[in-house]
C-alpha cells in the first residue's frame, strides 16, 4: 500500500517540489458548482461568509521555468479586434503553468494541478507522477499541427492515472482542458488546487467562490479577472492562502475540505495575498473514470470573465478543438503551417523529418503578442521561476531584445513567413531610442536593451550588434521583395539612417541610470549583455550592419551618407585583429580571438569585469564562440588562420572545465555531436555545489556555472557549412554530414515537447537537486525563441547550400 509523501523531503528531487517548498504549496484552481454546507457551521449562522484566514500568506514565486510545453491560437493579421485570443499558457512537470491574458507577459496564473487523496497517502500531481506529452494534432509523419497538447500523467506507485488535453479557446480570452481521471487499484479522491497570480504578480490577490466555479482578481480597481468554471461540479470548495489557509493541509489531514472558506475578503477591497483555490471531485473507484472540462475565462471586468468562461464551456470540447486547430472554415494553426512555403523543401534536411520544424514554426508563431503585432519575446518563461520572487511583476524572458528578435524574423523569412518578418520589421520602430523615447536625452539612433511588447522602456544599456541587425534585417527584406523599393526608402529615412549614423559617430546616452559616451565599435555590452569592450559578435554585425546600410543609403539617393558608412565599416575591419587578436595569449602561441578587450589592448593583462558571481580573469584566457559570427555574416573567410587558431582553442577538451566551451553529446542515433559555453569562466547557470538555482542565493554565489546553451550548435554546423562551400558546391555527402551532425544535434537538444532550451545539462557539478541528465535542458528558460529560430535557419542554410545569415561585404 501507498504510504504518506513527505512533500518537504521531495522537495529535493522534483523541481516543482521547490517551488512548494519556498511557496509552502502551489495553488490550483477548481471549477465548481452551489458549495456544499459547512459542516462546521452553527445553526445560528446558516448563510454565514466563511473568510479565509493567514493573509497574505507564503511568499510567492514562478513556477518551473523549463516547459514541455506552450500554446495560444493562431491569429492571422487583419482578424477583427473582438474574435482576437489574447491568452498564452505554458505546461512544466505535467501540469498547467504561467498563463497569460492580455499582453503576452501579463500572467495570470502560477499553476494548476491535481491533488489526490488515496488510503495512506496524499499526491501533488506536479510531483508524484510521471509525466509524458505529446501534441493532439499530428499529420500521417508524426508531424504536430497545432499547440494542443495530451499530458499523460500516471502516478508512480500505479495507483491512478490523468489525462489532460491542454489548448486555448481561439475565439475567446479562455482556456479548456478536458481532463480524465481513472484509480486504477483503489479508491481515490481528487482534489482541483490552482494559485493564480493576477496581472503578472502574486501578492495582493483576492479569490472567493462563485457559482460553478472560482473568481480571482487583483484588491485594485483596475484588474484583470480569471474565472474557473468547471463541466463537472463540485463537492466541496475552499479559498485560502498558500501555506496558511488554502486547504493542502486539510486535504492532507482530514482527506476533504472541512473549512470551505467562501472568500479571501469581507468586502473584496483588503487582505489581499498569495492565494490558492481547492475544490473538491467525488471520489473514484477502481477501474472507473471521472471526465470533466476545465475552463478559465479572462476579461477585464468579473462580468465577462464569467460570461467568457460559460461559453467556452457551452461550445464545447469538440468544436473548440477543431476551430484550434483550423478544421472547415476556421482558421487555425493548420492554416499558418499550410502557409510556409519553405517548409516543405526543409523537411528533406532534417533527421527526425521535419517533427522539430514544424513545432519550432508555431513556437516561434506563439511568441509573439497579439496586441502589439510583430513583437518577437525572446521566451515564454521566467528564468529559473520557481526561486524567483513574484512579489513585484516582472517580464523575465517574455520581452523584447533586439538581438533575439533579429534571430526570430530571419527564421520567418526562412519558413517562407514574410508577413511576420515585415510587420516585425515595422515594430522595431517603438523600440528605437529617439525623441519619442520617455526620459531620453542624447544621441538617437540605437536600439533599446529589453523593453516589453508595447514599447515600455526596462533595461537601457547600449548593444551596437542589437542596433546593427535592424539594418541588416531591412536590407534582407528588401533584397527579398519583402519591402519595395519605395519602403526601403521610407526606412531608410525613418529608422535606419540614424542606426546607422550612430554605429558611425556614437554619441552621449542619457537615459535612466544610463550615462555615457558611446565610441564605436567598442559596445557598452556585448551580446551577453555583461561586458563593455571591443566584442568580435559585435563588431561582426556592425561591419555587416553598415555595409547593409551603405547599399541602402546609395539606393536612396544619400551617396554621402554610402561613402561615410562603407568607410566606417572598412576601418572597423582593418582594425579586427589589431583591437581583439591577442598575439601574447596565456591559452596559446598562436594568435587568437578573445571573448572581448576591454580597451583594445588584447595583448595586455587587462581583467574583465566580475560578473554571475564569477571573479573577471584576465581577457586572455576567457574565449566565446562570437568570433565565428565574422564567418558568418561574411566578414571574415572560413579558412582565415586567426579564425582557425580560436576555433581549436574552442574545441580544446584539455581547457579546465571553468573555462572550457566544448562538451559532447549523444544524439538519438548513438553518434556525437558538440555542444559549447557561453563562454569561459561563465557562471550564469546552476551552482555546482549545491545544484541549487542561478541567483537562488543570491547573485554572486561563489559556485554558480553557465551550461551548454544548444543554439551554439547550430552556429558551428553555419561555420562547418561555410567552411565547406567556400571553394566549392556543398556536396550531397556533405549534406548529409551536416544534418547527421549539427541539425540531429539539436534535434536531440529537444524535450518531449520538442521545446528547445536555452540551456542544457553539462555533466558538471551536482545534478541530484532535479536529477538533470546529460544533454537535458535545465530551469533557465525552455522553449527560447533564439534555439528555435536558429536550428530553423541551420535547416534553411543546408537547403539552399550556404549560409542564410550572410551578407556581401563591400571591399
């Protein structure tokens, strides 16, 4: 027979076990009907409000940041403002995770999960299953064809076994997951827990029970509402805060909901908390199955969100799944993907026939807001969640970064999605510094760090590569047919000449706590967004950036303008080895790249900074793989010998693991394949003392180490590729090599949801904390748009035989 889980003990193996264990428990939501009576009432109080006690209740946190998982409906341009689904939901440990409703990064919910009640033992689903997922909607190759999803959940002793089918309502703000229950060796009870977090944070928070269900909404007047509807009512429901009032500990003790508190608030203005919201199932015997629908429905007022929810639910599972999906005349995700005109060829160069592709299609598609048209975030997650505080709100990864945004709109270009690349073009318009910029004073031009999908300014340091790309992504368009030639005209007039006169001139930056001169090619930050110096990555785009801009600005009839930046980008180049080839490196006799110089001295001892915890090291010993990005972009040949000197440092295994880059990795086939670092002496990753999360005790943990991050690569197979073709052909042998080697090495970079993470497990360091496998992508951020976009562009590059990245360099 089962015995009791110890739920705090677990806590060291599961990672959403962590999470309960610093939230004290992650809440559910139920759906329900007219509450039963409280037992616990005097006949002197028949009709009393029971409130909730213990506000505000457990700290609130995020939950697991890596998904199995993400989904939304698939909106094509031009749809009427009222038919548009605004709400986004991701799955982590085989339950519902952040779901969000309005702007892609509004959150609204933390998590949702089963509870159940057996003789001897009470199950956390998230917890004390194993958990696998597959996509509803899948061709005669096995190839998904939307966002929904079937999580299989079965419990680890044999006891019962959920089945939950997880998308969105694509003509309303909802959400539907038709749910199966079955107690396959005894009688077990089943509980609903959800905690929501309203408008992207979980304090402050209300939740009370309705009829039929949960309504949970912000103490402030202005607030978003999610209501929880269920098909199948309730027996009991309960209110509470997490960790004090929430019904865990009554589930856990009496095995039902013996307090049934109705609200969080007598009058719905105070107390407000980290809530939860328990309701309780009739009990199952063994062999039978209990099926129900689960809806949230979100709006703006309590009135909607309910009415939202009541309809999903009454349209019913069936014709909500075929509209999703785009059967008949409803447009859906079978639609977008009919629409790729690339794919088709890709798929012959893939190793798992095209299953990543297309999933990586409608990840990408996903990510992006639907308010907003054309803003790209970089990840539905919040890094390292379920230790992250979410008190405050906070976007984490579902922003807007240029760079990434660059890597995302060349993958729509790739698929053959010129839509999204235009409309995302147009968009970066918002994020441009400039006079329309709040709080900015100085030189206009650059592109912001990070802002959220309207426009909102966050981090505000200066990345010459994130104002470079715009440039070069104009240019693309424009060779493509994408933009005419009076559009690029417009363009180049309206956003980027001034990128490209700042990558020239620089200039004084004032904004927020930022405050600085900027003098080109030497970036405030590199492309991680840590160091200030000269950067190859950097550098790279801005050579390409103002080529791309001298062809544009010659076109327009600015010859002035052509001659400054061609000239520009030429003395930029010239003066590559002289400024970031160290010739007195402490890791070779031979000259090499480094990660970056701080002064443009890369002969010197000069130290980079500290950093993730990490002590700065001298700039001789610290490599990255950004040099390969000159190859890339065509700055630089493949057979040039600085570049092939750094790349032998780069593949060295005899490099001590702090600075190390390359690991290797088995793909599903058997064969090896490489995987890289950031960069040496990084430490923005999980400690390997402890196995505990980045940051989880503070920033400048001591032990704190940066993994395998997998579009890597992707970016050696560009390198391989150029490395091959730039004599000759690219051969059908050579072909196959690539796609054996690099594109299967990604593929297998994948989960079971074919979500690609930013990071993966290196084998360095203690694993035991979450039990993390070689190869397997860790709590930082999954799916990251970035490692879709580029395994979509290595697919692309192999299909057309060179480098889809590249640009013709001007002599």
């Amino acid at each position: 027979m089962k015995q009791t889980k110890n739920v705090s003990h677990g806590a060291l193996f599961r990672p959403s076990l962590a999470a309960l264990s610093l939230a004290v428990a992650a809440a559910l939501t139920l759906g329900g009907c007219e509450q039963a009576p409280d037992q616990t009432q005097t006949q002197s109080e028949p009709s009393a409000i029971k409130v909730a006690p213990g506000a505000p209740g457990a700290a609130p946190t995020w939950a697991f940041a890596g998904k199995t998982g993400i989904g939304t409906s698939y909106e094509p341009y031009g749809a009427a403002p009222k038919s548009i689904s605004k709400v986004w939901f991701s799955i982590a440990n085989g339950v519902l995770t952040e779901t969000m409703y309005g702007l892609i990064h509004n959150a609204q919910l933390k998590e949702l999960q089963f509870v159940i009640k057996g003789q001897g033992f009470t199950d956390l689903e998230s917890q004390d299953t194993d958990s696998s997922i597959s996509y509803l909607d899948t061709d005669a190759e096995g190839r998904p064809q939307s966002l929904a999803y079937r999580v299989v959940n079965l419990d680890k002793d044999g006891a019962y076994r959920i089945e939950k089918h997880i998308f969105t309502d694509p003509d309303r703000n909802s959400l539907i997951m038709r749910t199966h229950i079955s107690a396959l060796t005894e009688e077990i009870t089943p509980f609903l827990y959800a905690n929501p977090h309203i408008d992207n944070s979980g304090n402050g928070d209300l939740a009370r029970v309705v009829d039929g269900g949960f309504m949970a909404r912000k103490t402030a007047q202005e607030s978003s509402v999610m209501t929880l509807k269920s098909s199948l009512p309730f027996a009991a429901q309960q209110v509470g805060f997490v960790g004090s009032s929430d019904g865990l500990d009554e589930i856990r003790q009496y095995g039902q909901l013996k307090n049934r508190f109705q609200t969080t608030s007598a009058d719905g203005s105070q107390n407000g908390g980290n809530v939860a919201m328990t309701g309780q199932y009739p009990s199952i015997k063994p062999g039978e199955t209990l099926t129900l629908d689960l809806v949230l429905g979100f709006a703006d007022d309590e009135q909607s969100s309910s009415a939202t929810a009541a309809a999903t639910l009454a349209q019913g599972y069936d014709q909500l799944l075929a509209n999703f999906k785009g059967e008949g005349a409803a447009i859906g995700w079978q639609d977008y993907l009919a629409s790729l005109q690339g794919l088709p060829a890709m798929v012959t160069n893939t190793a798992d026939n095209g299953k990543l592709l297309t999933a990586s299609a409608m990840v990408l598609k996903a990510q992006e807001d639907k308010t907003h048209a054309g803003a790209l975030i970089a990840s539905l997650s919040n890094p390292w969640g379920d230790t992250v505080s979410a008190a405050q709100p906070s976007t984490g990864y579902k922003a807007v970064w240029p760079r990434d945004f660059y890597q995302c709109a060349m993958a729509f270009l790739a698929m053959g999605d010129t839509a999204t690349a235009k409309v995302a073009f147009e968009y970066l318009k918002q994020v441009q510094a400039g006079a329309n910029t709040p709080g900015y004073q100085g030189t206009p031009g650059w592109f912001l760090q990070k802002t959220h999908v309207d426009g909102q300014t966050e981090w505000v340091g200066v990345q010459l590569d994130q104002t470079a790309m715009p440039i070069m992504l104009g240019w693309k368009l424009w060779q493509a047919g994408v933009l005419s030639d009076d559009e690029i005209r417009s363009w180049y007039k309206d956003m980027l000449k001034s990128a490209a006169d700042f990558l020239v001139t620089g200039g004084e930056v004032n904004i927020d706590w930022n405050h600085i001169n900027i003098v080109p090619p030497k970036t405030q930050q590199e492309r991680w967004e840590e160091q200030a110096g000269f950067s190859p990555s950097t550098t790279a785009a801005v050579i390409t950036g103002l080529h791309a801009a001298a062809a544009i600005a010659e076109f327009a009839g600015d010859s002035t303008s052509a001659e400054h930046y061609s000239k520009a980008a030429q003395g930029y180049r010239n003066n590559l080895e002289l400024t970031m080839v160290t010739r007195k490196g402490t890791l070779s006799d031979k000259p090499y790249y480094v990660r970056l110089s701080p002064n443009g001295q890369p002969d010197a001892a000069d130290k980079l900074a500290d950093n993730n915890g990490r002590p700065g090291l001298d700039q001789r010993q610290i490599l990255d793989g950004g040099f390969l990005e000159l190859v890339r972009y065509g700055v630089t040949p493949a057979s040039d010998p600085v570049i092939n000197n750094t790349l032998a440092l780069m593949d060295s295994n005899t490099l001590e693991d702090s600075l190390r880059l390359r690991y290797e990795f088995t793909a599903k086939d058997g064969s090896s394949f490489p995987g890289f670092r950031r960069y040496g002496n990084d430490g923005y990753g999980e400690d390997t003392q402890s196995g505990a999360n980045y940051a989880e005790s503070g920033s400048n943990s001591a032990n704190q180490r940066g993994r395998v991050w997998p579009f890597f690569t992707g970016e050696r197979g560009h390198f391989e590729l150029a490395a091959l073709t730039e004599q000759a052909q690219l051969s059908a042998q050579d072909r196959a090599a690539l796609v054996s080697t690099y594109v299967q090495g990604m593929e297998s970079f994948a989960n079971e949801g074919l979500m690609l993470p930013e990071q993966v497990w290196d084998g360095v360091g203690n694993s035991t904390r979450f039990q993390y496998k070689t190869g397997q992508g860790t709590n930082s951020a999954t799916p990251l748009a970035w490692t879709h976009a580029e395994y979509v562009k290595l697919v692309r590059s192999i299909t057309d035989g060179t480098v889809w990245d590249k640009y013709p360099q001007q002599p």
